[in-house]
C-alpha cells in the first residue's frame, strides 16, 4: 500500500505531459490480486477517467497514468517509456527483468525506481540490497521486532509454527536465514547483528590460509588472522582455472606475510597432468615448515568445527565479501517429499568457500591466542616446603 501511494503522489504532482508510471509484481495475475483493488481506492479521488480494468491501469486528472504489470511476460514492458516503476518481490523475477528491460525503459524520462520485497536468500534483489549502499540510494529495512507493526502476540505465535530461518526471513528481513538448510547461515547473521562484520578490521600482516583446492572448478582460499580473541578473517581470494603453480606464485603476491598454508588432504593426489602433487609443489615454494595437510575427517566433523569456530571470528566486510556470500549459501539440499535434508552438502559455487572456511575451523579450533598472565607480587615469609625444594646439594645445607 505503501508504494502504490507513493506511486500515486508522484504520478498527481508530475509537470511531464502523458506521465507513465509501472507496479511490477513477479505474475501478471499476482499484481491483480495484491495491487488492483488498493490501486483504485487511493487513486479514487484523483481519477480522471474510469479505471480499465481490461488492462489494469488509472489515469489521473492531469493525464497521468498507472499500470500494474507482471514480470512473467517482459515483452509487454518492452517499446514503452517510463517516468517512474515499483519493482514489488524483485528477487522473485528473473535476474535480467531489471538491467535488461525496465532500466532501459526509464532512460528517455530519467524515471526513478522502488525495489520491494522478502527476502528471498542471495538473489538480485540481495545484490541490489547491498549495491544501494555503495550507490547511494535510499534503503529501508522494515523489520517486525523493530516497527512494532504487529502485535508482539502475534510475533510470538509466529515462532512457535515457523523454524528460525522462516521466522527470520518472514520477519525480520534475513538474507541469510531465508535459505533452507543453510549450514552456516544463522552464524553469519549472528555476526552481522553483533557488528563482527565490519571494514574497520585491519590484519595484524601475519595470516594462515586455507584452502579448498579445485581441480577442474574454483580454488578457494581464506586469510586467518589469530588474534587473543579469536580470529579475523582478512580475506577471500578464489579463482578457476588455475593451477598450483599459478596459486603458489599469487600467495606470494600477498601482501601479508604468509605463516601456514593448509591444503585439503586431497592435495596428495597426483594426476596425469603433472607429475608432482599439489602438497609437494607447496612443499618446494614455501618449505615443510609453512605447509600443513588438514586431517582427514568426516563432512560432518567438518561442518561441526566451522559452527563452533564461527562465533569466534570477525570478516572484513569488503575483503571477505565473496567468502560471506558463499557461507550464506552452502546448503543442503531439501527433499519435500521425504522431509529431509540430503547427508553431504550441494555441490555447488557455495561449497568451495563452505569446504575452504571448514578446512581452517577444523585446525583453529582448538587454538587460542593469550596473552601472558602476569602473576601478583606477594609479599610473604616462604614455607618450609618451599624452603626444602630450593635446597641444592651443592650447597650441602638450606
């Protein structure tokens, strides 16, 4: 309701002759049934004509008019112009609709947009979440906890039905909760709301890296930084291919230095392209001291040291953006006909940054970083146990 006001408040205040303005729903039959009857009401009072419903479109007295339109058939947007468009469930259309079709159509009257909608876990609408940062465009998070919109009963009734991740993608605008069977996503949201998400960690210029090795897809790697209160990741870096020589000689162009290097256990593995494996040609670049293969365990044991490690970490947000993305992502797959989740991970783009932010959880947990604790000064006579454990023989007596 909302945005079809604010649509009609433009539309009314325009100077521009044959004013054209756009509500996108992701279906033409959905924009129907969520806008068609909340377009006429509010637009009732400036109508200049009846409203077309064989269309679904009003035109106001000064000649300005609103259409409801569904991104499932983007021929009908194409030739057109537009002064102005509501892109409502944005994540829900096909990726292009935006850059390809209705971005262009707004070019001839430098027309504005609104992008509205649930989160839908790291779709187009998620990457123009965060690119309207960067941009400078308006942005507006509504979240249930914080607007007090609906009832607080209402909330809590909702948590009891929903698992977290529907209640936190339904209600409370979570990119990362929305992904069903998500391995990491909830530690990654915890640390966004905890503020361990930030461009203000600076590395101490010391780093181990792990690495998820990829043979025929990508290699991913990231920056561990042990710190006394856990760990910093500095950065992500991932690429495809290329081979150990090429990774061997882009570690080295790291700016940090380079402590350890952990590879997966499978960087033993010798193929028929080259005659050495993996780990022997870290081995000769970086010397037996720096490399390190991480233990073979099980998927599981895998994924248990990465939710026990995470808690513990802090991203820098720009160098570790790739990364944070990735372990949003990392899934498993959901059968809906036999109610569960699959045993390993889905192979996919996520799995490379999961599987490499894994490999260093599993070697970091039991790590800790102190500080030396100085003991209190005491001034107190010694006892005679002490007395007789700094006896010497050489001495001959105390």
């Amino acid at each position: 309701m909302a945005t079809l006001n604010d649509v009609i408040r433009r539309a009314i205040t325009e100077n521009k002759p044959d004013a054209r303005y756009a509500y996108i729903a992701p279906f033409y039959s959905q924009a129907k049934d969520v806008a068609w009857t909340y377009l006429k009401r509010y637009a009732e009072p400036l109508l200049g004509a009846e409203p077309l419903e064989s269309e679904l479109s009003v035109t106001l007295v000064n000649g300005a008019k609103i259409r409801l339109y569904g991104g499932d058939n983007p021929d009908r947007l194409r030739g057109i112009y537009l002064d102005g468009a509501v892109m409502d469930e944005v994540g829900d259309m096909r990726p292009s609709l935006w850059p390809e079709i209705v971005r262009p159509v707004l070019s001839d009257r430098k027309g504005w947009a609104t992008f509205i909608g649930t989160p839908r876990g790291r779709n187009a609408f998620c990457d123009l979440w965060e690119q309207s940062e960067e941009w400078g465009w308006f942005r507006l998070m509504l979240r249930a906890s914080e607007t007090g919109i609906i009832d607080a009963d209402e909330l809590v009734d909702a948590r009891r039905i929903q698992t977290r991740e529907q209640y936190e993608q339904e209600y409370e605008c979570s990119f990362a909760a929305s992904n069903l069977g998500a391995i990491l996503g909830r530690y990654v949201e915890d640390a966004e709301r905890e503020g361990r998400i930030g461009d203000e960690y600076e590395p101490s210029g010391r780093i181990e890296l792990s690495l998820d090795i990829g043979f025929r897809d990508t290699t991913a790697v990231w920056m561990w930084d042990a710190r006394h209160d856990g760990f910093l990741l500095a950065g992500y870096d991932e690429s495809t291919g290329l081979d150990a020589e090429d990774w061997i000689a882009r570690i080295q162009a790291y700016p940090e230095k380079v402590t350890r290097i952990w590879l997966p256990h499978d960087a033993r593995n010798k193929t028929f392209q080259t005659k050495h494996s993996v780990l022997e040609q870290f081995l000769k670049a970086f010397g037996t001291d720096r490399v390190r293969v991480v233990p073979m365990v099980k998927k599981q044991d895998l994924i248990n040291a990465a939710r026990m490690v995470l808690p513990r970490c802090r991203f820098h947000k720009t160098r570790c953006k790739a990364g944070l993305m990735g372990l949003r992502e990392w899934s498993f797959d959901y059968d809906e006909d036999r109610k569960t989740f699959s045993r390993e991970p889905r192979h996919d783009w996520a799995s490379h940054p999961g599987d490499s932010f894994a490999y260093g959880a599993l070697v970091m947990q039991e790590r800790t970083v102190t500080a030396p604790k100085l003991q209190p000064l005491e001034l107190r006579s010694p006892t005679l146990n002490e007395l007789w454990e700094s006896y010497s023989p050489r001495q001959g007596r105390i």
